[in-house]
C-alpha cells in the first residue's frame, strides 16, 4: 500500500452537514455546457480540483449525492448522500465494481475536485454486483422505483452523481487486473490502516481507517428486484 493523498487538512474533520452545505451543486452553479464523451457520458466541473487524477487501479476516497432523473427534463429524486450518511465511499478505481459512468466520470477529475457526472442508463446498473448501492432500505427502494420509470421513459431517464474526489492512495499489491471481481475489502482496509500508520508515525494528521470503509455491497441489476430486506419501521 503506498502514499495517501488529500488536498484537503480537515478531512474529514468537518461536520458532515457542513461538508454537504459546501459541495452541494444547484443548477445555477453548473456551466452553461457539458463536456460529452464518446460514450455519451456528460459532466459539469464544478470545481475544477488541483494536482492528480485517479489513476487505474489506485483506490479513491469520494463523497456523492445520487439521484435519479425518470426523463431529461424531470426534476432529481435522490436516491443516496454520503454526507448525510457519514460515510465516505471507497472505490478500487477501474476494478469492474462500480457502474461503468461514474467510473468514467471521475477518471479525469483532479483532487479537491466538485463534478456532476451524468449517466445514460447503458453506463450505469446494467449487471449484478455493480455500485455504489445506498445501505438503507428504504433509499434502495427510491432508486429502484425510479429506475424503473426512467427505463420506460422516451426519451429515458438518467442517473446523476455529484462527486467530490476527496483522496487517492496507491495499492503497492495491485497487479494491474483491474476487472477482478473477488477484490477483498477485508484485505484493502489491512493494508490502508498500515499505510496510515505509516504515515501517522511521521507526524502525519491523517483520519482512521475506519472513518472510509464501507460494508460490502451486493447489487442487482437494474432489471431485477433487489431484496430490500423490509422497510424501516419508521417507514411502515
């Protein structure tokens, strides 16, 4: 495992609400223009981010709202928020675990970075064992109902993350097999919580492991029904 990087000191010392109040994107923060890529996947920077991009096979630390739009012109239904749920996600960046757009989508980001990154449907849960998924059932339960309307919308709908690239780190064990899907996070957290002690032995303020895992998630696809395990019973 090697260096961790972050450009910013306070993360993620700063209250979860008041990280949300900072990144959240209205529309009128966004550029009048997208930039569209071959795949039709489109972006808005809006904040550009300094130093490095994501590179193939580093794991990156990043904080998003989800939503989902039923059609181009209807209005965001959010589906998940990493802030309000205190929990920065973890992703091993190319690995074939998270759907393909937003692996795309924050390839070309740079750290401190702020991007609304907009997912055709083809780019995002296509297959099983693709996210992120929210933890709460309830939420699951948005995201599938909401797919399901854009799916059948013409045109269709879309899903739209609003991503922050908190940090990067590299994994020294990583051979380069980036679609390997028996990835461990029991093994990745191992390995970060000694990389982070490493670094807090040299005097380095760094936040624990524990402050970025995430369980692992099983998903399903788009097109098949996700067991939601019941609702919350403040939901019933």
């Amino acid at each position: 495992m090697g260096a961790f990087f972050s450009p910013d000191p306070d993360f993620p010392r700063r209250p979860p609400h008041a990280q949300a109040a900072a990144n959240r994107v209205q529309d009128m923060d966004l550029p009048p223009v997208a930039f569209e890529t071959k795949s039709g996947l489109r972006y808005y920077d809006v904040r550009k981010g300094e130093g490095m991009s994501p590179k193939w096979g580093q794991v990156a630390i990043i904080q998003y709202e989800g939503y989902v739009r039923a059609s181009p012109f209807s209005k965001l239904v959010l589906f998940d928020d990493t802030y309000a749920r205190k929990t920065p996600y973890l992703v091993k960046h190319g690995n074939g675990r998270v759907i393909r757009g937003l692996d795309e989508g924050i390839h070309s980001m740079k750290l401190g970075g702020l991007r609304r990154i907009v997912v055709p449907l083809e780019l995002g849960y296509t297959k099983t064992g693709l996210g992120p998924l929210p933890p709460n059932a309830f939420r699951r339960k948005i995201l599938v109902r909401e797919l399901g309307k854009a799916e059948v919308n013409d045109p269709p709908g879309e899903i739209i993350y609003d991503v922050e690239l908190v940090s990067l780190y590299d994994d020294e064990a990583d051979l380069g097999y980036y679609d390997d899907l028996t990835f461990d996070p029991g093994y990745l957290q191992e390995g970060m919580a000694k990389s982070l002690q490493e670094l807090r032995d040299k005097g380095v303020k760094v936040p624990s492991t524990k402050s970025f895992m995430t369980k692992p998630e099983i998903l399903g696809s788009r097109r098949q029904e996700i067991e939601l395990n019941g609702l919350p019973e403040n939901m019933q």
